[in-house]
C-alpha cells in the first residue's frame, strides 16, 4: 500500500472513529443516555476591559456586544480528554440537543434567565450562548468561544453582573481548575455589564480582504507537489485592531475537494497561523481554527496554501482557493468587506516529484525533568529525500502538546543530531503554540538527516510536555525538489503520528546553601538579635510548605572564666532577610543528642516561593560568653529540613552540598578607633577659599563585636602657637560617605560658625542630623569642610581632627547598636597642617605635544604649534586673557586658534586674525566663552593652531618661511595676560614664563623619501644588480620638483688584503623604466660612472643623480599625491667568494641642518665638469655656496625654473633657477636605510 494510499486509509478511519463515538451518543432513546462525564478547564482570557476584579462591558439598552472567552483543556478523565467541535457530534436525539458539546450558559443560579439581555443572545433554552464547533482540541490545548450578546432594548441604565460557567450538554458542568491542577472552589466566569456607559465593546472597526499585488500567477502543481495558491491581504481599520479567530477557505475549478489536502494559513516568512484543515465541507471550505485569535492591525499578508494528492489526481485538473464570502473571516471586526476574493488556477502535471519522509527516530523516555532543566528532549525524528531528486527544506514547524502552558517551556531548539549542531532557538512558543525555523538544508537523493527537539522547563510542576511534528495529517516540513522545483508533501512513515516523548515536569525542588549575604568571619557581641548565618533556599517549580529546620551551633569556649552551654543561646530565629519577619520561633537552644554542640529545633510551618529566598538565623547570646569564644551555625544535614510541595504535596529532600555552614563570629565587645586619615596633606591653602576640607576621618569599628551608633561629633583645631585662629573659619559641617563609594554625599550636622583666639587650639561641636551606625567590622569616613576668610592672617596654621591627646574635647559621642551601652573609643592623630596664603601661582612649561622642528604646508589649516602644560599651586585658576607673538614668518600666518578646556570639561576655541608680528592678545572668556581652567594642584594643556596663506598669487606667505609662536608675558599692566584664582575670586597679578616653540619651515608642498628593498641581499659578481631602491611621493598639496640626489655608499673587502672590490656601468631607473638617459650619474669629483666611465672602488664616499645630461638642464617633476620609485643599479666586480663576506651598501643621504634662509637659488658648487648642485644666494657669488646632498623644490615661484650652468673655470656663477629650491632638511626618512648586498 502506497503512503498515499495509507494516509488517507488514516483518515477513513479517524472518521469512522469519531463517527463511531457520535453514534454512540445516538443511542436509540430506548437505551440509557450515556453520561461521558465532565472534564476540567483552565480560564485563559476574555473579552472586555479589566476594571478592577471584574471584565467591564459599557453598552446602552439595545447595543449589540461581541463576546468571547478563551479556555485550556486540562482534561485528565478518560472519556472526556478531548473536546470535539458541535458538528463532529451526531444527534442524541431531540431529547438531549446538543449532547456532549463544550458550551457556556448561565450561572448563579445555574441556567437562569437574565431579563436585561435580548433572548437573540441565546443560541438555545434563554441560558446557552454558544457551542464550540471547531477541530478537536486535545489537552493543553486552547479553544475559544464567541457570540455576541444584545442587550434587551428594555433594560434599564444600571450595572449587572452576568455570571457563566462552561458547560459539557448533558455530562455536566465544566471544573475550572489552575496552570497546576488545582481545583477552584467557585467556577464562575463573570462580566460586569454598565448600561448607559456608552457604545457597545469593543470598538474594533472594520476588516478588508484583498487580493495582494504578490499572490502567486497561474502555474503548474505536481502530483503529491504542495503551493501558495493565493496571497490575501486583511487590513484593519485606521487605529483598530481586529482578532480573527476562524478562516473558510473555498476551492472551486475544475478538480474535486478529495483532490486538495493539508489547507492552511501562512504568513509572508512562511510561519504557519492556526491549524491545517482536514478537508472540506459541503460547500466546499476548509476550517482553519486560530486559537488565539490573530490579532491584524494595520495590513498584514497571507499565503493560502495547500497541496494536491499524489494519487488518483487526473493530469490537467484545476483549483484555485479564495474567501468566497465576507462571512467566511470570523472576527470581532465591527464589518468584514472585500470578499469574493480569489487567486490565480493551479493546474496538475504529471510529473514524477520527489519525495520527503519523516520517521520516528528512536523513543524518548520520560526523564521527569526538573524546573530549571535545560535542554530536556522531546522529539526525536529522521527526515529521508526520496531517490528522484535532491530536496532543500526551507522550514520546519513543530506543535507544543501537553498539559503545560506556552510560557512554562522556553528556548525551543532544533538539533542537528546529524552533525552536531544547532539549527536554531525559538525563544518562546508562538502565541498558538508553534516553534518554527528557517533551516535551508540540503539532502541529496536518498540522502538522511537526524533531528531532535530541545527545550528548557521554567515552570509547569506536575504537568507534561512534548513537541508534535505532524498536524493532523500535515508533516510540518516545507520542502521542495531541486531539480523540478516544485513543492514537496512530506509524509510521516508507519503509524507514527508525529508526537514525541511526553515529558512530566518534576514536583518541586529546594536547594539550601550559604548565601553570599551570609556575615563575614566578623565579630558579634553579648546582646540579642545577633546574626550567625544566612541561608539561601532555592526553590523551583512550586512554593514549599516548610515544618521542620534543625540548626546546629559549634560553640568554642576560649579558655574563659565561665563555661558556655547551650543554655546561653536563646531566642533563636529564623528570619526573611529581605521583610525582616520572623519565619520561625524563637526557640531556645538544646543539647545536641548526636554531638556535644548546641541545636536549635524549628517546627513552625512557613512558606517560600519559588526563587531564592534569604533565610537568616539570629540569636541571644547570654553573658558567659566572653571576649574571643566562637560560633559557627550551619544545617548539617538534608534530612535536617521537612518540606512538601505546595501544588503537588509531594515530600522534597533539599539537594545541595551538606553541610550548609556559616562563617566563624568571634565574641567581642563594642569598640571605636576614631583616626585622622591626613587628607589632605600638610600644604596650603588660599584666604577666601570656600568649601574647603580641612580633614578627612574614619570612624572605625573594625575590632567592635556590634555596630556603633554616633550621636554626636566635636572636632578640633590644633593652630600654631602666633597666627592661627579657628574664628577664620566659617559655615563649617561635617559630611559623611555613608554607602563607602568615596563620595561624600550625605550632610550630616548643622552648618556652624567656629570661634577662637589666635594662637589658641579650639573645637566646635556637631550634634548630628542623623545617626551614623558604623557597622562591625567596617568604617564610615566623614569630613570637615567650612570656609576661610579672605582676611584671614597669612601663615596662620591649622590642623584638624579627632584627637581627643592633642585637643581637649575633640572626641564623639557612641553606644552599642545591640548592648545600648557607651562605647569608649580611642583616637588615632595623623591630620596634616595647613598654611594659610594670600594666593597661589601658576606654572608653564612647554607640553610633550609640542611639534619638533618641521615643515608646515601653505594654505593649510589647524597646523599645531605649540602645547603648553600650564600647572596651578595651592588654588585653582581661571584664565581669561593670554598672548602671543609670532617670528619674522608672521606674514605667513592667516589665524591662530587657541584650544582649551574650561571649568566644565569642556573644549573652547578661540580664532584671532594676524596682522601683525607681536602682542596677539586672546579675550577668552568672551563671546559666551569660558576662561581656561587649571585645577588646584594639578595642571591642563593649552594648544595653539596656525592656519596659512597660500604661496604666490598675491599672497603674503613666502618660500621657505620660518613660523615660530611664542608665548607673551606682559609684567606691567596685566594687558596680555590675566588669571582669576578661585578663593580669592581675583586676579592675583601673576606673572609666567614666556616660552617658545619650535621653529616650523614653511613650503607649497614637500617630498617624502622611503627606502623600498631592492628583493635580494646577495651580490651577483661581476653582473649588473640593483643597489638601491626608494620612492618619492609628493603631498597632496601640491607637485615638487627634483634636481638632485647624493648617494652615501660603502664598499668593503671584509677581509681587507685579497680583493679589489668596485662599482661601475650605473644605471638609474625610474620604475621599468631606464631613465640614465635624462640624468648624469657622477661620483663626488662630478666625473661620470655611468658605462665607459670611471668606478668606485673599495671604500667609502657619495655619488649623485643630477637631472643634467650632458649640458641639458632638466627636472624630475612629480604631481600633486603621486609617487615614483627609483632605482639605481651598477656592475659589481671583484668581490670575493662568500667566505669573506664582502659587501657593498648604498642610501641617500640628507642635510643635518637647515640652508641660510636667503640661499634659495641652484648653483653648481664645484670647478670642474659636471653639475654638483648646491645653494646660493641671489647675487651668485662662489663666496656664498653652499653644498647639498638633496635638492628640491615645491614649485611656488610664479616662474619656477631649475636653470643652471656648469662651472668649469672657477669663476663666479648667477645663477638662473627660480627662487624656491632647498636642501632635504626635515624631509622625512632622510637619510634612509642602507640597503646592503653581500657576496
């Protein structure tokens, strides 16, 4: 038999079945009505808004209302598990109408008559709204229930309560029960109507259907093969949302509805919306359920999709599917319009597809997994490609089953058992319980794959879940071949359904450990209430009931004066950390029966919830334990804690690792060291400074066994023995870090005005604003802070603290938290001195930023000049007024621009024009700007910025300008430079430093020279190598020119008596290119080496390139941005085998330091033939010359020209270039690596 054949042989008998079922309820009358019994629900949602404890309803008299209530099968009675929709239900007869469907009817009293509602609300009797007749819903599954109620157009404004109550006709009425099982008391579902409150609800507004511009064009389907037949658009009304519950979906062409299997609703990215249809009715729809609703707002798009059967499916035939009527979108749409709408005919081929089979892989066991558990398996099945072709499966989909809810299972996964992968994690369950995802795999013919599903427990105790791949007779897959492109139906093989291992969520669990709140090894005291451990009670899936928790205490009696029992610990408790209650006790402490330590036995019940919650153990200790005497708590055993489950009632052993022990508490008595930190340090301070803090203490309570609470504080002033004076000091208060941030953000006294006498210690006293408790073991930090008088007397000294030996008085006032008993402490000195002055200074120095000599571009902006390191000693400083000068250069000079941070952090930047030379005077604190600040004792950057001219072109800036920025300090009158120290809110007349950067050249454009490795280290003797090899490349600012270059080279016999090593025939190279041509290659006596010309031979000396052939005058011309590479090649001879290493290395060679600013024109400097180009000033003398290894230019000169004469006579030379040719100063790289070659 065929799969075909198979499937719908399943089907034939899924219908005998539930028709044999129905007969049964057909019983012939004169038989006994079968009473199937009633079956339990859980509420899940309803219609209205939620006002309180009731769902409201405001509608008039007359007003239609569309109702719903959505409920969760939690059946667990064998003959009632699975509720069946109205028509899957044969007739019992006119005796019992409606036997055995799910409906909802009135209640209190049951089946009663409201007379404010309209008898058309009913669907029967005056007390049944509606019947459910949708597909079979097995539990855990969700059904919903809609009608719409009309208020009778009597009924007077008023409020009313309309109670229901689900209903199985004629078996009985429903037991509402929660997510756990639990049954409810009062089953009652309940609206609160309010007529005369308005229109009817809800307002959803209208519902169109269209046909999307998307939806699929007339095609070919095969047999077996599966399509989008149609893409629908719903849109909702403007502002509205509409829930569509129920689709009728309707066939019509030239084929039968036997033809079309597996109808159903997709979205856009292929996730599927409620069910698949089984078949169709008479009128020829398939019924796809959506529980819960779907919720359209604005416009959403849809497939229809369906498949046609493999077998008896006659070529040829036509379908097309649509929404034949605005009634077949079942919603709560105050209208439904747009309807008939239809897609495109799909015709049948006979073509032989391929297949795609889904098997059972395996069984899975019930693991019983607890709340908690991840990735506990629930489905387990192989999906095989039939032998016709390969198939990609785009989508797999698979159904929640079972009695849990969606939000009880989580993180749904798809396991590639396969290959060891994940294929993805669906987060949550869809709201209708699906887990979809989008895989792309690939099987070849006859090729298979193993999946699994995967899932994490977050709650659900008592409950089940599994995962169903098949729904209905719809394998979840979506596949298609690869080689004919149509669209597979999977089938699932044998008798398997496609439901995996059903999964029972385990009864709670309690998991007991020491919580990280739990004390430290600290000290405790002889009072009540003292804390030895806190325990962390993990509890998961379900509340536990707790009635027994038994404590032991080891107590060690430090060789004491009195022996400690366990008659000294009473009261025990144990306490919720986070509410501070009293979960149980208090008990007194026993004798333990199985060691010598002290138990404490709780037998009062109390509740936890799941979660973690702290549970703490407190206790008196009595008075003979002693300083030094020890006590550990801990629950030693699992078997020491009685817990059941709330929901379940079933027993739970606590897991975890025993014993749960608590840390070591040392018996102490309370203590106090107060301590003056020295912060801040011996130093000055300025007169008129505010807030200032004098000192910094700890209150410390390291050593205490009970916290310590201060009342009170008095602070001391230990002055000099002449000019200090604790009257100079004003508005003083003490502030506190009280949650140890290093932040001092509390105030905790009143603001006081301090007294004294010059020369005299003095003290001011604080009576708190609140008291400071100082926990054991730890510390509070405060501070002294108050104001000085700007006429306070210059070198006065103050030291400030709590040092009770060093002034009397200073001291605080405390008692134990626990004891109430004072606490007589103890004080610690160490406050630094501190100076009063009548201001303080400012400091500048050139910042590590500062450019080194170098080259500026003309007509570019926001070139750096010069950082300054501006520091301030003793008092913070605003600057609002700064100046500068500028070189002989300034004419170059376009702007400079400041930049600065001022007293917020933030960046400001002031722009001055320059005219002139000196006394550029910056107005900072102008045009909404703020002042530079440098912070007391510490120091902030300034930077300055130049923008320039261009060269040429009428513009003042000049070839070869040297810029240079100084800072200037005008001593005299404060007109250039002004400073406002923060305490004396003044300017301090200060005076700084005047310093300078350094000097900066500027040009139209510049080279940069790197050396390129010429791909060989070793020397082909007595063949033509490449020696040396580098680039030029030109600034992007503009071309350059070159006249020039010197070559440094060593050739060495490494062992210095065997060989005649030498370099001869060069060669200069521009790229591929041989450019010797176009040049003179010369060695320093400006004699030629190129071929037929002389060598150089062992030793060391330079050789040059000049763009000089032969009495040519020329230039090597590189544009704006662009790089050439060079290189210069030479016969090598005479080098020795490679056991003496001879080599020969090559670079070029730069200036040291910059030419005399007035040599800008070429010259040849020596007498004899050939160029050896060098710089000279514009009256040409010999006198003047000066040498250069290489020359260049940026081309600024109006008429650049690289003209120049060899001297051969000695004489004088003019020369004739143009004015903007220098030397390789500062030319980056210069000079470059050596490249070496070795024999």
């Amino acid at each position: 038999m065929s799969n075909t054949v198979l499937r719908n042989t399943s089907k034939a008998l899924a219908w005998l079945m539930a028709t044999s079922m129905a007969v049964a309820f057909a019983a012939p009358q004169a038989l006994a009505f079968e009473n199937l019994g009633t079956f339990r629900y859980q509420w899940i949602a309803q219609s209205g808004t939620v006002e309180g404890p009731a769902h409201v309803v405001r509608a008039n008299a007359g007003d239609t209302v569309n109702m719903s209530l959505t409920i969760r099968n939690r059946s667990t009675n064998p003959q009632a598990l699975t509720m069946y929709g109205k028509s899957a239900l044969l007739s019992e007869g006119p005796s019992y109408p409606n036997a055995h469907a799910v409906g909802i009817g009135t209640s209190h009293p049951r089946d009663n008559v409201p007379a404010w509602l309209d008898a058309s609300s009913f669907a029967i009797n005056g007390n049944r709204f509606a019947y459910y007749d949708g597909a079979a819903v097995n539990p855990g599954q969700d059904l919903t229930l809609t009608w719409t109620a009309k208020i009778a157009s009597s009924a007077a404004n008023g409020t009313y309560d309309l109670y229901t109550e689900v209903v199985r006709e004629f078996d009985g009425w429903a037991q509402q029960v929660t997510a756990g099982g639990r049954a409810i008391a009062s089953g009652d579902i309940f609206w609160r109507f309010i007529i005369g409150g308005g229109s009817a609800e809800p307002a959803t507004g209208g519902l169109s259907v269209g046909i999307s511009s998307g939806t699929p064009a007339a095609s070919t389907v095969a047999y077996g093969g599966n399509a989008n037949f149609t893409k629908i658009t719903l849109t909702a009304a403007a502002g509205a949302t509409v829930k569509v519950s129920q689709l009728y979906v309707t066939r019509d062409g030239l084929s039968a509805d036997s033809d079309i299997e597996n109808v159903k609703l997709v979205k856009a990215d292929g996730v599927q919306v409620g069910n698949t249809a089984g078949g169709f009715n008479a009128n020829h729809q398939a019924q796809i359920f959506i529980t819960p609703a779907l919720e359209i707002t604005g416009s959403q798009d849809f497939y229809l999709r369906a498949g046609f059967i493999s077998t008896g499916t006659t070529s040829g035939l036509t379908a097309r599917l649509g929404i034949a009527s605005n009634a077949d979108i079942v919603s709560n749409a105050t209208s439904v319009n747009g309807a008939p709408v239809y897609g495109n005919y799909m015709t049948t081929v006979a073509v032989t597809i391929g297949s795609l089979a889904m098997a059972q892989d395996g069984t899975i066991s019930d693991s019983t997994p607890d709340v908690g558990d991840t990735n506990v398996i629930t489905n387990a099945f192989k999906l095989t490609a039939g032998s016709t072709e390969p198939v990609l499966i785009e989508r797999i989909t698979v159904l929640k089953s079972g009695t849990t809810e969606t939000a009880d299972t989580n993180n749904i996964e798809l396991w590639d058992v396969t290959h060891n992968v994940s294929l993805g994690t669906a987060t949550s369950w869809s709201a209708d319980g699906k887990a979809s995802w989008a895989v792309n795999l690939t099987l070849g013919k006859g090729d298979s794959i193993r999946l699994r599903t995967q899932l994490d427990i977050v709650d659900g105790v008592g409950l089940t879940i599994t995962t169903d791949a098949v729904d209905g007779s719809d394998v979840l897959v979506t596949g298609k071949g690869t080689s004919y492109g149509f669209y597979i139906t999977p089938t699932a093989t044998g008798s398997w359904n496609g439901l995996g291992g059903t999964q029972t969520i385990n009864s709670g669990s309690l998991t007991i450990s020491k919580s990280a709140s739990t004390p430290p090894t600290s000290n405790i005291t002889v009072a009540d209430n003292q804390l030895l451990t806190v325990f962390d009670f993990d509890v998961r899936g379900e509340s536990v009931r707790i009635s027994a928790v038994h404590v032991d205490v080891t107590v060690t009696d430090f060789n004491g004066s009195t022996v400690v029992t366990y008659a000294d610990l009473t009261n025990g408790r144990l306490v919720d950390m986070a509410t501070g209650n009293i979960l149980s006790g208090p008990v007194d402490g026993s004798a333990d029966g199985t060691d010598p330590d002290e138990e404490f036995d709780f037998t009062n019940t109390f509740v936890l919830p799941v979660g973690i919650s702290k549970v703490g153990f407190k206790v008196r200790l009595g008075t003979d334990f002693e300083a030094s005497d020890t006590l550990v708590a801990a629950i030693d055993a699992a078997a020491q804690v009685t817990a059941k489950g709330i929901i379940t009632n079933n027993s739970i052993v606590p897991g975890g690792t025993y014993g749960v022990t608590g840390n070591t508490q040392t018996v102490k008595a309370g203590a106090l060291v107060l301590r003056d930190l020295g912060v801040p340090t011996t130093g000055n301070v300025v007169a008129g400074v505010q807030d200032f803090t004098w000192a910094t203490m700890s209150l410390d309570a390291t050593a205490s066994g009970e916290d310590v609470l201060i009342s009170a504080i008095t602070v001391g002033d230990n002055v000099d023995a002449t000019t200090g004076d604790m009257g100079d000091l004003y508005n003083a208060e003490l502030w506190a870090d009280l949650d140890n941030n290093g932040s001092y953000e509390t105030k905790i006294s009143s603001t006081e005005q301090p007294d004294g006498a010059a020369g005299t210690d003095d003290t001011q006293a604080f009576t708190l604003t609140q008291t400071i408790r100082v926990p054991k073991g730890g510390s509070v930090k405060i501070i002294f802070v108050a104001d000085l008088s700007a006429s306070a007397t210059t070198g006065g000294q103050h030291a400030i603290g709590l040092f009770d030996d060093v002034v009397t008085g200073a001291d605080v006032t405390a008692t134990g938290a626990d004891t109430g008993t004072a606490i007589a402490e103890t004080d610690v000195t160490g406050a630094g001195t501190i100076t009063v002055q009548a201001n303080g200074s400012i400091a500048v120095a050139v910042g590590a930023d500062t450019p080194e000599i170098g080259v500026v571009i003309a007509n570019s902006n926001m070139n750096r000049m010069l950082q300054m390191r501006w520091s301030a000693t003793d008092d913070a400083y605003t600057v609002n007024k700064v100046a500068f000068d500028l070189s002989a250069g300034y004419d170059s000079v376009k702007n400079l621009i400041v930049k600065y941070k001022n007293v917020d952090g933030v960046e400001e930047s002031v722009t001055l024009a320059i005219g002139s030379q000196n006394d550029h005077v910056f107005q900072l604190n102008a045009g909404g700007r703020k002042g530079f600040w440098i912070p007391k004792n510490s120091y902030a950057f300034m930077d300055v910025y130049a923008d320039t001219y261009p060269i040429g072109g009428g513009y003042p800036a000049d070839f070869r300008d040297i810029l240079d920025v100084s800072l200037s300090v005008d001593t005299s009158n404060d007109d250039e430079f002004e400073a406002i120290g923060l305490s004396t809110l003044d300017d301090d007349n200060l005076t700084v430093t005047g310093i300078s950067a350094n000097d900066q050249y500027l040009y139209k454009s510049k080279p940069t020279v790197t050396y390129v490795p010429v791909g060989t280290s070793t020397i082909a003797n007595g063949s033509d190598n490449a020696i040396f090899s580098f680039s030029v490349t030109a600034d992007a600012a503009g071309e350059i020119a070159l006249k020039e270059i010197t070559f440094g080279y060593d050739i060495i016999d490494n062992v210095g008596t065997n060989n005649t090593p030498y370099a001869g025939t060069f060669t200069f190279w521009r790229g591929s290119t041989d450019i010797t041509g176009t040049v003179s290659v010369l060695n320093s006596g400006g004699t030629s080496i190129e071929t037929g010309g002389s060598t150089l031979a062992e030793g060391s000396g330079t050789f040059h390139v000049v763009w000089d052939q032969a009495g040519t005058d020329s230039e090597e011309s590189i544009g704006l941005g662009a790089t050439k590479t060079y290189t210069v090649k030479a016969t090598l001879a005479g080098f020795s085998t490679p056991a003496d290493d001879d080599y020969i290395r090559v670079r070029v060679d730069g200036e040291a330091a910059a030419p005399t600013a007035t040599y800008v024109y070429m010259t040849d400097i020596d007498d004899s033939a050939g160029l050896d180009v060098g710089l000279n000033v514009s009256t040409g003398e010999d006198a003047t010359e000066e040498a250069a290894a290489f020359v260049w230019s940026d081309v600024s000169a109006i008429n650049h020209l690289y003209t120049l004469a060899d001297d051969t006579n000695g004489g004088t030379d003019v020369p004739a270039s143009s004015a903007d040719w220098t030397s390789g100063y500062l030319i980056k790289n210069l000079p470059t690596a050596y490249s070496q070659l070795t024999a």
